[in-house]
C-alpha cells in the first residue's frame, strides 16, 4: 500500500541535532517519539530538510567520539531515510555509513545501525514502489529499477560481511557446521555475527526480494533463500 504524502511540516533539525548532542539516551528517546508524533514513524520530509539533516548528522557522527552522541545521531538520522526524493539521490552514499554501524565496537551503535537499516529499507521500498506495479513514466521506470538493484546488491553486500566473518572466525564457522541446527536456524551467540545477520533478515524481509534478485539476473546464498 503506499503512503499518503500530505506536504510534511518544516523539520528543524538543527534543534533536534543540538538535543541529539546534549541529552541522555533516555532524554532524547522521548524527544524522538514526539518527532514521530509530529512527523510520523517513516516520514516523508521535505528534501531540504531531509539533506540538511542528513548532512548534519554524517559530519558529526564522524566528528565525535561520544559515543551516546552517534547513538542519538543515529536515531534521529532514521527521519530522514524515509524521503524518497532524498533516497534517489542520496541511497549510495548513506549505505556505506549503515555498513560501518554493523561493525562497530559499540553493542548500542550496532543496534541503531540495524533500526537505521530497517527505517531505509522501507523508504527503499516505497520509492521502487513494490507493493503495487503501476503505470509510470519511463523516467520513472529507470529510477525505480535502479533503486530495485541496489536494494539486491547491498543484500549482496551483507552476504558478502557474514561469509567475510565466518572466513576471519573459523571457529565459529567450524561450531556452527557441527551444531544439529546448523541447517535448520541461523542463530548465533556471537554478538557480531548476530548483528550481520539481523541485518540480513531486514533485508530478506519478504519474498519480494528474491523475485527482484531475478529480475535483475542475481543469485542470492542458498542458504537465505526460502522456499
């Protein structure tokens, strides 16, 4: 179903980006449910706001090392991958920050990286439009099969950290092919491994995903594949 986009209320993320400096990790958690009350779970920002607070946000995830202040900049960075006219020109450049998030140190920074995801791949979606195939211009054909094999290739990207890991940590691959559940679950203990594949499973979500891997001539691993 797609989103009704009303024209968004101006977002001024300069007041939220100071909150995301200055407040506690709780403090900030209900500044951020009431952005979502004024601005919705995935809202549709207006572009300028949506660069601005993406701008913001990259410059200082990547310019301190508070590590409450990532955390809170990443949560709030999740309003504004929802935008589609910022994820069409902004999707490749947002993905490598995702990927970093997945390896970090930090169990917290990890976490936001997979909400920040799960918020991105829906933005994702709504811009290639996959809950309904209408009838659209052939510019907008162009742009929504680009966005339909990027959302394919940074799966691919994430198969590709989980068959890096196990190949880095042999003792875990050699755990897990030993395990009776080896074939029938992919859970691990490992706090690393688990946040690749947590990643993963939001990026699998659903089957339409495999039907886009086709259609753009992938091959997804076997092993996240389902029948």
């Amino acid at each position: 179903m797609k989103r009704n986009l009303p024209i968004p209320p101006p977002f001024p993320a300069q007041n939220f980006l100071h909150a995301a400096m200055t407040e506690t990790v709780t403090a900030f958690t209900a500044t951020l449910k009431g952005l979502e009350k004024r601005y919705d779970t995935y809202p549709h920002l207006q572009l300028q706001d949506a660069e601005e607070l993406y701008g913001s946000c990259r410059v200082l995830f990547g310019s301190t090392q508070n590590s409450t202040v990532q955390y809170n900049i990443l949560r709030l960075l999740k309003f504004a991958v929802t935008t589609d006219e910022f994820l069409l020109s902004r999707a490749e450049d947002l993905w490598p920050l995702i990927l970093t998030t997945l390896s970090d140190a930090d169990g917290h920074i990890r976490n936001a990286g997979i909400q920040l995801l799960a918020r991105y791949r829906f933005g994702m979606s709504c811009v290639a439009d996959l809950w309904q195939r209408r009838k659209i211009s052939a510019t907008k054909r162009r742009e929504t099969e680009r966005i339909e094999k990027l959302m394919v290739e940074h799966l691919l990207d994430l198969f590709r950290l989980e068959t890096q890991y196990l190949a880095d940590h042999p003792e875990i691959a050699g755990e897990e092919e030993a395990s009776p559940y080896f074939l029938a679950s992919w859970e691990t203990k490992e706090k690393n491994l688990k946040t690749i594949r947590r990643a993963i499973e939001e990026g699998t979500r659903g089957t339409y995903i495999q039907k886009l891997a086709v259609r753009h001539g992938y091959e997804l691993p076997q092993h996240w594949t389902l029948d």
